[in-house]
C-alpha cells in the first residue's frame, strides 16, 4: 500500500478512532474498578450476555422494527445478566469469579446453539467477536458518543457510585455500546490490558491519564498496522494493546509503586 491508498483509508480510519477513543475513555476508569473488585472475566460475561442479545434480535427479526431493535435487545440482556451477578455478588461472593466465567461460557454456547441452523450464523457470531470497527460511520458515534459522555460524567461526578451497586448497570450499559463498536474481544482487552499495564502507577489522575495514554497509543498503533498491512482490525487493536502495556511496563518501572 502506498501514502495515497493509505490517505484514502483515512476516512474509514478517522471514525474507527474515534470509535476507539470512545470506547479506551471508559473502559479506562472501570477497568480500575474492575481489578480492584477482583472480578476479571466480568466484561468477557456481560458482553457475550450483550452479544447474546444480538443474536436473539437476529432470529426474531428484530431489525425490522428499527435500527435501534437490536442495540436496545442488547442492552436489555446487558442489564438483566448486571442484575443477576449483582444478586449472586451479595450471595455467593467467594464463588463469583467462577460464576462469570460461566456466565461467559453458557451465553456463547447459547449464541451458538441459536444460530446453529442459520446460514449467516457464523458470520454473526464471528462480527459480535472480532467486531467492524473499520465499518463504524459518524452517524453511530453519535448515539453511542452520547451514552460514553453520560456515563463519564456520571462517573466523574458521582465516582463513589461505582463502589456500590450501581457499577453492575454502568459497566453493563457501557459494555452494550461497546460491543456493537468493537466486539467482545476488544472490549476485554481495552478493559484490562491499559488497567493492568498502569495497575501499580500511584493511584489518581496520574493512573489515568497513564492507562488513557497506553489505550490511545494501542487504537493508532493497531488501526495504522491493520490498514497499512491489510490485516484484521479487532485483532491487531488487541495484539497492539497488549504491546503498549507491557512496553509501559517494562520502560516505566520507576512508575510502579509496590502494593502491600
């Protein structure tokens, strides 16, 4: 690919960052929450829970009600399987990890057994994973740029609520639109990899904007590589997030703090 082929690729290119951005500037701050509670998997659950939703929409031929049909099923399975580990947190809080992760694992069995007999099933389920974020457009930033910037207000202005109960509905409907930008895979790499990379940098503002700079980096690095080598967008995102953080680990140790 020469500069001129890969200046056309802009276009597509300049959305699906955006898109990314999008989805490292709240991923960021939960994924934090999410080390903290020790709940590793939880976004890999609810968002095959999310994609699930997809999926029923697809059968029921949801997307004839609406553009929106399949993103609000989405969001409406999101937000029951939040409720439900939120119930199971307060009642079986030692087992809760193993939980999820069969909450991921039954979801996905469940996405496959629904769309065993549909001739565009493993196109769906291979979308719902790897995502299309190269096909993002302007016009599904905005709705999704919407949700982003409300959550983010809300977490800014309220971060105590995160510590409650309240995580499980805004991880769940953040996870929603993020799913329908990226697929499940990038949402657990943008979820953990820049937390985990920065999880010992001094807690406050200077974690953040670390794990902000290592998300940012990855979506350029990742997005540049996939049009310049024509390779597949989700999955070198998510080879690039993993190079970036343990770059930044490896060339800021003096950043690490030790946790007792």
């Amino acid at each position: 690919m020469d500069w001129a082929e890969f200046a056309d690729l802009s276009v597509i290119l300049l959305p699906a960052l955006c898109a990314g951005l999008l989805v490292v500037a709240t991923h960021v701050p939960l994924g934090y929450q999410v080390l903290k509670r020790g709940i590793i998997f939880i976004d890999l659950a609810i968002a095959q829970v999310a994609a699930l939703g997809v999926v029923v929409a697809q059968l029921w031929h949801l997307n004839e009600l609406g553009s929106m049909a399949p993103y609000l099923a989405s969001g409406v399975f999101a937000l029951l399987g939040a409720a439900l580990l939120a119930w199971l947190e307060k009642q079986y809080k030692q087992e809760l990890e193993a939980i999820i992760g069969c909450f991921y694992v039954v979801s996905a069995a469940a996405a496959l057994l629904l769309l065993s007999n549909d001739p565009h099933g493993g196109e769906l389920i291979k979308q719902t994973l790897s995502g299309s974020i190269l096909w993002v457009n302007w016009s599904d930033l905005w709705l999704h740029g919407l949700i982003y910037g409300s959550l983010l207000t809300l977490i800014h202005f309220r971060s105590q609520l995160l510590e409650r109960g309240w995580f499980y509905p805004i991880f769940a409907i953040a996870i929603t639109s993020s799913v329908n930008l990226v697929g499940v895979y990038l949402v657990f790499a943008t979820l953990i990899m820049p937390t985990l990379a920065t999880w010992r940098v001094e807690v406050g503002a200077k974690q953040l904007i670390s794990g902000y700079l290592v998300g940012i980096a990855a979506y350029i690095l990742g997005l540049g590589l996939s049009a310049w080598f024509d390779w597949p967008s989700g999955a070198t995102v998510v080879c690039a997030l993993a190079c970036c953080g343990m770059i930044f680990r490896v060339a800021f140790p003096h950043q690490n703090k030790v946790l007792t």
